[in-house]
C-alpha cells in the first residue's frame, strides 16, 4: 500500500466508523489487524496535531545506512 492508500484507508475508515483492519475483511491475522490499526491511529494523531505524515517513498535515501545514518542509533 503506498502512501496515498493509507491516508484514504484512514479516510475511509473514519467514515464508516470502524477499524482501518476491518475493511480488509478478515484478509489479516489478528496481530496484523493491530500494527495496522496502531499504526493509522499513530499518523491520525499526528495529523490532528497539525503534523504532514511523511512516508518512506517521500524520502531520498540509496540504502539503509543512509537511512540509519540519519534515523538510527
């Protein structure tokens, strides 16, 4: 799913007033159900703080050591 997804699963979800993971209609374990649904409440939480969500595809980095130069320990 890629960025643009996510924000309208999130849309959607918030419309029809459920869980982002039920509109996969049980194509999803029940732990994966739960990173998804944490991780839209997570960017939803964000945006209602006024945060754009930034997503890896907007990013510019040639490899992971780049990536964990700037984001990792």
């Amino acid at each position: 799913m890629n960025s643009e997804g996510v924000l309208n699963l999130i849309g959607t979800a918030s419309a029809f007033s459920c869980r982002p993971s039920e509109l996969f209609s049980g194509e999803l374990d029940e732990y994966e159900a739960y990173c998804l649904d944490e991780a839209c409440a997570f960017i939803l939480s964000k945006m209602k703080e006024g945060e754009k969500p930034v997503f890896p595809d907007q990013l510019k980095f040639k490899s992971f050591k780049d990536f964990y130069r700037k984001y990792g320990r």
